[in-house]
C-alpha cells in the first residue's frame, strides 16, 4: 500500500494515529481478488474464509469509503446485485468457491439484517453519484418486496430464524420476533425514502415513508415495556421476552422512539449497571440474570459494531459528546488487547471484555473471538476514528463538510479524497488562539461545531489554503 494514498489522521493521542495507519497496512494485506467466481471484484477477506457474507460486506464498506477509492467497497457490494434471484432474494452468503448460496438448516433462506439502503445513502454522500442510485433502486426495492412477501406476519411484524440477527450464541430460543431484525427493516424502508428524496421519486418517497410509519407504530405498539422503558423482543403470542439485549438499539438508528422513549434507552447505555461497561456495550444487560463476569461467547462480550451501531443512534438524538467517548473509551481497550504487557504477543479481535482488557473464550462458537477480524475492529479505528472521534461528517452532493466536536484539541485529517477533489482540515494551538487551517482544490462548505462552547459558523472554503481563527467566529 502506498501510504501517501490513503488520507492520513492528526490526533493527540499518537497511539490512535498508529492503529488508524496500521488498519489501512492490515487491509492492504487481506485485500483480494476474487478468481474463482464468474465475476471479478475485489474483497476484503479473513482467515479461514470459505464464504462472502452480504452483512460483512456492508460493514466494510462504512470504512473502505475512507480509502480514497483504492479499496472499492462498491465492488463487492455489486457482487452480491449480481446474485439477486427472479424472486428478489440476496442471500448472506456466497461460496467464494462456487459462487453458489451457502444456506443452513438452521437459516435455509439465508436472510439477514438487511444493510443496503443504509449503505447506498452512505455511499452517494461519499462519492456522490446519483446515477448510483438510480441503477441499485430497483435491487433494494426487489430486496425489500422479497423480504416483505417471506417473513411479514400478519400483525405487520418479521419473523426471521435468529441467526439472521448476527448475535451469535446468545440465548433467543423464545425470540418469534426479533427486535433487532424489525428495527432494521424499518431503517431500510427510511433510507429507501430518503434515496426517494434525492432521486426526486415523489412515489417511491411516499411508499417507503409509508411502511416506514406502519412499522414504527408497530413496533412501538407491540415492542415498547412502559414499565422498564425497554425494547424487547416478541415470543410467537405477541408477548415479551423481557431480555435486555443491547440489539433494541437498532431502534435510535431507526428513529423509532421518540425523544422522551430515546432519553430512557440512552440512561441504560450510561449506567454502569446495565450497558454502561468500561468497554462499552454488552450484548445484554449486566443487570440480565444470564449475564457471568466469566463472559461466554457472544453473551455479555463487547462486539465492535456495537458501538458503531450505538454512535449512529446516538447522533440522530443529539447525543453527539457521548458517542465519541464512547467510541474513544472502547479504542483504549483495543489498543490495551493490541499491545499488552511486555512478552504477550497481542492482536485485535472480533469481541472484547467489558469491564477488563482481553477477550472472551467459547467451548460452543468455532474459532471466537475471531483473530485481526477487520469488518468488524476497523469500523472503530477508521470509520469512528475520522467520523465521531474527529468527528467529521462529509457530503460530496452538498459540498458539505460538518466537524463537530466537544472541544477543540490538536487533530484533523490531510489529503482525503471527494471524488476529484483532495481536503485537508487541521486545528492547532497558536499564540492567538486556536487556528484551523484548511486546503481544497475547490469550494466547498465548512461548518465547525464546539459543543462546549456552544459555538457553530459555517463558511464557504475557497479553493487553495486558508485558516481561520476560532476566537473570532
């Protein structure tokens, strides 16, 4: 990899720094090709891989964005287009071998949580092409029909087998409706509207806002405890399961509850005794009497897209200081696994403990936690990294660039790439103040944020190098 592609990072803490660029060496080396399928695309691959996993994909791509197009994350995700059957089925996984679904008995349609439409609006802000859009529409919307005519009850609710959820061993044998999985349909139908907004289908904007209102009355008729201020999954009768899984925060990125609903689910995530870990966030409550501090498997294990799933959710409610403490608090425990004490060879992996540096262990889950398992760690040390700890929010078709942080420190990203046109956006402490210096080969839009300060200007940013002082906004 040549380092001087990718965009680079400034942080005050030069740890941080090292594992965003030693990420970027990681992905160099597990980036492939695939040669034995029909089609060729390039894929970000782990050990012992024998499948292409749609879910996995789509993780990835949240950070492969950031590559500055050497490592396309549209690629692979056409790959799996490429596999839509008549009846509009993507399934989660394909032999890298044969190109053929890889079903189990278990999951013999090999449905997952569905991720595209979040995706597709992800990507057009990142490269802007709306031409995109309107060429994937129609999978998305064969895809969503698919998973309407297959696992929609007639109360309005989808039932899917559990594996779909991507929870691993946790014990959801009573779960008929899963929340995590119902959340994250109404999130597609969401994204499909705003893909509706931009395209400027008043028609299909309208139907997906449509079943996405039907769905969210739904699953806050039917999912929502009063008493404990909860989400939880439905057995078969409707009735809850009462087990506080960390998977009902699919709700925020949803934007299903609404402020007060929010207020209360986020106090879980702050409270130690139920989500608020040192390494933030268990898959259950610590309060569920299924929870061990011997953790086991998935039950109770800290899994990196949790926290990315919960800065997400936490930015639509406003909770903008919170998630970056977060997503900073969790980037300690991976760095303390990735480099411990002296004579222990360390790695970063697929779970992490919450209340102590380590891993969990599991006699049931073949090779967990999986070993440098990049879909999921480099979501935290990439994507977060230059989204919620920089915190940096781009839009190419805006010509927007939002940074919002709590305070100032000395960070800041060079060289990233929008589309033909390189940025660079830099703060540091000089003897009149904090200084931010910016560079662009074209115009574009600049808003800063300090929370604290509770100060916010947006400018216009000329082509060529320019700074700005803070003091004077």
């Amino acid at each position: 990899m040549e380092k001087e592609i990718i965009p680079s990072i400034h942080f005050y803490d030069q740890d941080f720094v090292d594992l965003y660029d030693r990420s970027w060496v990681w992905i160099s080396e597990n980036w492939k090709k695939a040669s034995k399928s029909e089609t060729s695309f390039g894929y970000l691959s782990y050990a012992n891989q024998k499948t292409l996993s749609l879910y996995y994909s789509c993780l990835s791509s949240f950070f492969l964005n950031y590559s500055n197009s050497v490592y396309s994350p549209l690629e692979t995700i056409d790959y799996f287009y490429s596999k839509q059957e008549p009846n509009g089925a993507i399934r989660n996984e394909y032999s890298l071998e044969t190109g053929k679904p890889a079903l189990t008995g278990e999951n013999p349609e090999g449905v997952v949580i569905p991720l595209l439409a979040y995706a597709e609006y992800y990507f057009y802000h990142k490269i802007g092409n709306k031409k995109r859009l309107r060429e994937i529409m129609v999978n998305i919307e064969n895809y969503f029909n698919w998973l309407t005519k297959t696992f929609m009850k007639k109360n309005g609710l989808f039932s899917v087998p559990i594996s779909a959820c991507m929870t691993g061993d946790i014990p959801r044998e009573d779960t008929y409706y899963p929340i995590d999985f119902n959340a994250a349909v109404a999130a597609n139908a969401l994204y499909a509207s705003y893909i509706g907004d931009i395209l400027n289908d008043k028609e299909m904007s309208f139907k997906y806002s449509k079943i996405y209102f039907s769905l969210k009355t739904r699953i806050n008729a039917l999912m929502w405890d009063s008493k404990t201020s909860f989400y939880y999954d439905l057995d078969k009768d409707e009735k809850k399961t009462n087990l506080m899984l960390f998977s009902s925060y699919w709700v925020l990125l949803a934007e299903i509850p609404s402020k007060e609903m929010a207020t209360s689910m986020i106090s879980y995530l702050k409270d130690p005794k139920y989500f608020g870990s040192d390494n933030p966030f268990p898959t259950i409550s610590m309060k569920s009497p299924i929870f061990k501090e011997n953790i086991q498997g998935y039950v109770g294990a800290v899994i990196p897209f949790n926290i990315y799933l919960a800065a997400k959710g936490l930015e639509k409610y406003g909770e903008y200081s919170f998630a970056r403490e977060c997503a900073i608090r969790h980037l300690y425990f991976i760095l303390d696994t990735l480099n411990p004490e002296e004579g222990v060879n360390g790695d970063v992996w697929e779970a992490y403990l919450p209340n102590k540096e380590g891993i969990p262990k599991s006699s049931n889950l073949k090779n967990f936690p999986a070993k440098r398992f990049l879909p999921q760690v480099c979501l935290i040390s990439i994507a977060l990294m230059i989204e919620n700890i920089i915190g940096l929010n781009i839009s190419l078709p805006r010509k927007t660039v939002d940074w919002t942080v709590p305070l100032l420190e000395n960070m800041g990203i060079e060289k990233l790439s929008l589309k033909r046109n390189y940025i660079s956006i830099l703060s540091n402490k000089k003897s009149r103040g904090w200084e931010i210096r910016l560079e662009s080969e074209k115009l574009y839009y600049f808003t800063i944020v300090i929370l604290d300060e509770k100060k916010k200007k947006t400018l216009p940013i000329p082509s060529g190098k320019c700074s700005m002082l803070i003091d004077k906004l």
